[in-house]
C-alpha cells in the first residue's frame, strides 16, 4: 500500500470495497462509522496513490500538493477522531461512554494541532527506500507528546468498548504501531497506515457476526 503506486491504488480499491460490504452488514445505525472504517482505510490509499503518481513523474508534479494533503488529513486529522467516535456511537454502557468521550477530547486536541500545521505549515513528500516520506517543518518539540495523544485516542478506545471483539483489532493495531515504530521509525506515517489497513478484514469480521450484543465474544 505504502510500497508503490500499484500497491496503494490496488488496496485502496480492495479496502474500499470492503469497507461498502462492511456497511452493509451492520445491523444497527449505531455501528455505521465503525463498519466505514475499511472505506476511510480505502479512501486514505488511494490518496497516497495519488501522491506516489504525482512524484513519479514531472507530468503529474501538479497533483502532489492534493494526494500529500489529502493523505495527512486522513493519518493525522481524521483518525484521531473517527475511531473513538466510531466506538462511542456503538457503546451503550455510561461509564464506559464517558472513557470515550474523554479520549475522542484528546483526539480532538490533535486533530486541531495537525489541521493548524496542515494549513500553515510545508509538507514535503519524497520517495525513499520504497516508501514514502513525509518532511515537514512542524514544532519538534511536540512530536512525541502529539504521537503519544494521537495513539491514546486511536487505539485504546478499542480495549474500553464493552463489544469484546474490538479487542481483537486493538491488539493487531498496538502491535503493528510497535513493529512500524522499531522497524520503520521514518516512515511511520505512511508505513503504520499499510498494517492497520490490513486490519481491516477484522472490521468486517465484527460487523458481520450476528447479533452484536455489547457484551458479545
């Protein structure tokens, strides 16, 4: 996905897909932006497509601006976001919404640190060792508390909700965080994206099962 043009455009279609099956099993309207999850997954690809079609060549250099921005608003502003709301929406039991809650707040605070540098501040993408890298000239003194937020809001919402199965996709997605973290440090926007896509199957898988009672192996 992260590897090359063919491979993001490829399973940006195929994550895609998933992700419109994944909506269509959902037995409640309460699990609709949880079963989106492949298609954002999808969508996010397929921008990233477009930023390795845009450095590929000089004649598609115009595009390399919308594929950069629109990838980063999926990585960084938008996951944040959607995936401890996505848990909220399906959660039912109060003290476990109001652990939601707090986490989509954190997520929110990121969301408006990336939006805030995604306007102002340059992004530079550049293909190196099959992969691509993102430089920027965002505050350095704020990277690792904004990683360590974006992962609190992002993957522990997993572990709170009381639908066990999630537990599941959370503990895939720590450990696929963990390996980009040790094996592809530089890369990790980009990379990171290509395992908790893969994740996606899961998605569907718990959508699917039926019924999907909150306590629910």
């Amino acid at each position: 996905m992260c590897f090359s043009l063919e491979a993001s455009f490829t399973s940006g279609v195929i994550l895609s897909s998933i992700g419109v099956v994944a909506i269509k099993k959902v037995h409640s309207p309460s699990q609709a932006a949880f079963a989106a999850v492949p298609l954002v997954f999808g969508l996010q690809q397929l921008s990233e497509g477009v930023v390795w079609l845009a450095l590929a060549g000089p004649e598609y250099a115009h595009m390399t601006n919308f594929g950069t921005y629109a990838f980063l608003f999926f990585a960084r502003v938008l996951w944040p976001l959607f995936m401890p709301l996505a848990v909220l929406l399906m959660e039912t039991e109060e003290k476990r919404r109001k652990w939601l809650q707090f986490m989509l707040g954190m997520g929110a605070i990121v969301a408006l640190y990336y939006s805030y540098c995604l306007l102002y501040l340059q992004v530079t993408p550049r293909i190196m060792d099959h992969h691509i890298q993102y430089n920027s000239d965002y505050p350095k003194e704020f990277a690792v508390i904004i990683f360590l937020i974006y992962i609190f809001s992002a993957i522990p919402p997993l572990f709170v909700s009381s639908i066990k199965r999630t537990r599941l996709l959370g503990t895939l997605m720590l450990i696929s965080c963990i390996i980009t973290g040790i094996f592809y440090l530089e890369y990790l926007t980009s990379v990171w994206c290509f395992f908790a896509a893969v994740l996606s199957v899961v998605v569907l898988w718990i959508v699917k099962e039926k019924p999907l009672p909150q306590n629910n192996e």
